[in-house]
C-alpha cells in the first residue's frame, strides 16, 4: 500500500480547526482562574477556566502531529538539504519577524498594565537589551511553537529524508504491524513514559532552555504524524479505531475532573505510584484527543469545499498574528463593565475578524509580506503562445507542500 502524495483534505481542516481552538483558548486567558496571563480581568470565570483547560489538552498536540504530516508532504520532492532550505525560509524568517515586530505590542501591552508609563516607541528599544521576558522585554511568546518546529526539522531532516526514501522501505514495511487492531496505540507509550517521568522535574516553560519535559514530549507527536503518513495503513487505524479513541478520551476527562473538582489530587511532592498514574493519564488523554480527532477527521472531513485553499493560506500567518490581536482588544475590554461572556464573546469575534482582515489586506497581495509570514511566493502566469491574452497573476493555492 502507498500513501498518496496529494494533499488530503481532512489534515487541513484539522489544522484549521486546531488553530481556531488557539484563538479561543487565548481569548478566554484574560479570565482564566489560577492561571495569570499577560492580561487579565477583574474577576475570573470558572466555565472560561474550565474550557481553556479542556482545549489545552489537545490544541497543541493537534497542531504537532498534523505538523509532522506536512513534514512528510514537504519531503516527497526534496531531498534533506532542500527541505532544511525551506523550513528555514518559512519558519525561522517569519519567528525572527514575529519577535521584531508581532510580539513586542503583547509585551509593551502587558508592560502597561505593570505601571509603565511611557509610549510604544519609548518601550520598544528595550527588546533589543535581548533579557529574556518575563524579566526583560525579549520574547518570542506563543511563536515557541515555530522555534521548536525549527529544531525539530532541521536536526531530524536526515532521519526523515531516509525514512522517506528508497533505504527506508523496509522500515516503513514494518510499521504496517502497527495498524493491525490496536496496535496503533503502542505509539503512545515512550511518550507517556517520558510525560511521566520528568513533568514534575521540568515544568512547561515554553522557552526552549527550561523545557527539559515538553521539548521532548511535542517531538513525539510530530514523530507520530509524520509516522503516520510513512505508513498509510496506520491513519486507516487510527480511522478505525476513531470510536475507542474517543471513549478513552471521553472517560479520561471524567477521571480527572473528578480528581480536580474534588480537590483530591495526588499529592505530587510524594512521588508514589499513585501520583504517577495520575500524571500517565493526563498524557493518555491527550493522546486519545488527538487520536480520536484524526480518526474522525479523516472519516468525515475528507472534503475539500472552495473556500479551503484561501483559508490553507490564511492559516499560519493567522496564526503568527492571532494573539498580538487577542492581547490589544483584550487589554481595553477588561476596563469595561460589561459580563464576562459578553467580554470574550467581543473578544473572539473582534480578533479574528481583525486577524484575518490584515492577513486579507496587508499581507496576502504583497510579495514581501508573504516572505515575512512564511507563505508561498505569488504564482507567476506564464504568456500563452497562440497570442491568447494570459490571465492575470494569481495567488498560490498551496496545492502543494
């Protein structure tokens, strides 16, 4: 059996969905309970607390395995080298602009909020003091998912260059074992072990220096998507298997929440058998999330509408751009005196249409731009040689990885 090397529909809409599941997710951060943000409410909603935590579960993890499919995609035509060229073009040019120009107004808004009391252009030589944020005013903030991607490609191409190529089909033959039952799930268990063993040592920083547990743990599942596309029988398996997948993950979330509503966690700082389980559940959950979506992703989101090569372009600068906009909107609405579901309801809807409106605007017709945010250059239309008038230039549909 050979994957096919045409885009798949349903892996896009799952990363359409997954990035709209970020936008909510930071959107509801001002009002999160416990859980300090760079700009927060008054008061604290326990049903936005609750939703932000579900959405963490699996948001992330989603956006790791599907980018370990595009990995695979990107490598059907290139070989190592020219896939470290283009990673480096289309993920470490837009984080080094993202940390010039997108982050600082995150970092100037939150600095505003602490007493600073100086403009923006007063503020924004601090960045290049180069002191790490939150003690300094250097950040990459939600763009760490970029940097780690970076890491990732560039320091496996060659694994994944074999995998890929003639030496590894003997290797790619063996993953189809894999698929047979529930097998699939065995893909869960290294990274479950290593979740469990050093979360408690290494707390999720997002600052590649101190992230000792996560930079590893995010690796699995790009491992894993990029697997599963290797082998096509595996996304079959996980098609199949899509209904236990998501009772597992169904049930897991009742288990925890009964622990978290109940107040009766383990205690972590024993460090018994006990605490361990409980932690292997929280990386099981995620697990089965993300399983389960993509099984029910491939089975029911296999449909390509027309709005998605638009929406496949939009998607990562949506991205780059989503959060400087949730924090400005965010830092004038919690002045209000509105209700809070009023608030993030102004907040959801007011960033994404501004999100997109720039993406549509300033950044989707202009070639540089596109450069900066990582996309595709504009396709050039050829001249036609019957003396036909050629249409004019249009923009690339990404058809293609």
């Amino acid at each position: 059996m050979q994957p096919q090397t045409s885009r798949q529909a349903y892996l896009d809409w799952l990363r359409i969905l997954a990035i709209l599941g970020v936008l909510l997710f930071h959107a509801a951060r001002p009002f999160a309970e416990n859980d300090p943000w760079h700009i927060n409410n008054a008061t604290y909603s326990s049903v936005l607390s609750e939703f932000s935590y579900w959405l963490s579960r699996f948001r992330m993890h989603l956006l790791f395995f599907v980018s370990g499919t595009v990995t695979w995609f990107m490598l059907q035509k290139r070989d190592a080298g020219q896939f470290t060229l283009l990673r480096l073009r289309r993920l470490f040019i837009p984080l080094l602009f993202g940390m010039l120009i997108i982050v600082p107004p995150q970092v100037y808004m939150e600095r505003l909020t602490q007493g600073f009391k100086g403009n923006y252009w007063q503020f924004y030589p601090s960045i290049f003091e180069l002191k790490a944020y939150p003690k300094g005013n250097t950040s990459w903030h939600h763009l760490w998912f970029i940097c780690y991607l970076i890491i990732y490609d560039i320091v496996l191409a060659p694994a994944f260059a074999w995998a890929t190529g003639p030496k590894g089909l003997g290797f790619r033959n063996r993953l189809a074992g894999l698929a047979r039952g529930t097998r699939v799930y065995l893909l869960i268990i290294p990274s479950t072990i290593w979740f469990t063993a050093t979360v408690l040592h290494y707390r999720e920083t997002n600052d590649l220096v101190h992230d000792g547990c996560f930079f590893f743990y995010w690796l699995t599942f790009v491992l894993a998507g990029f697997i599963c596309m290797l082998q096509p029988a595996l996304m079959e398996s996980l098609e199949r298997n899509r209904r236990l997948s998501l009772t597992m993950a169904f049930l897991l979330l009742v288990l925890i929440n009964y622990f978290r509503w109940n107040k009766t966690e383990p205690n972590w700082a024993h460090g018994n058998l006990v605490s361990y389980l409980y932690l292997a559940c929280h990386s099981l959950h995620s697990w089965f999330w993300v399983f389960a979506l993509v099984g029910y992703g491939k089975k029911y989101l296999n449909k390509k509408l027309p709005v998605q090569d638009y929406l496949n372009q939009a998607v990562y600068p949506f991205y780059i751009l989503h959060q400087t906009v949730i924090v400005i909107v965010a830092y004038y609405v919690v002045k209000t005196s509105d209700t809070i579901g009023l608030k993030y309801t102004f907040i959801v809807i007011t960033s994404l249409g501004a999100s997109m409106l720039i993406y549509h605007l300033f950044i989707r017709p202009f070639p540089v731009m596109r450069w900066l945010f990582g996309m595709k250059p504009i396709e050039k239309v050829k001249p036609l040689k019957d003396n036909t008038i050629a249409a004019p230039p249009v923009l690339a549909t990404e058809a293609n990885y």
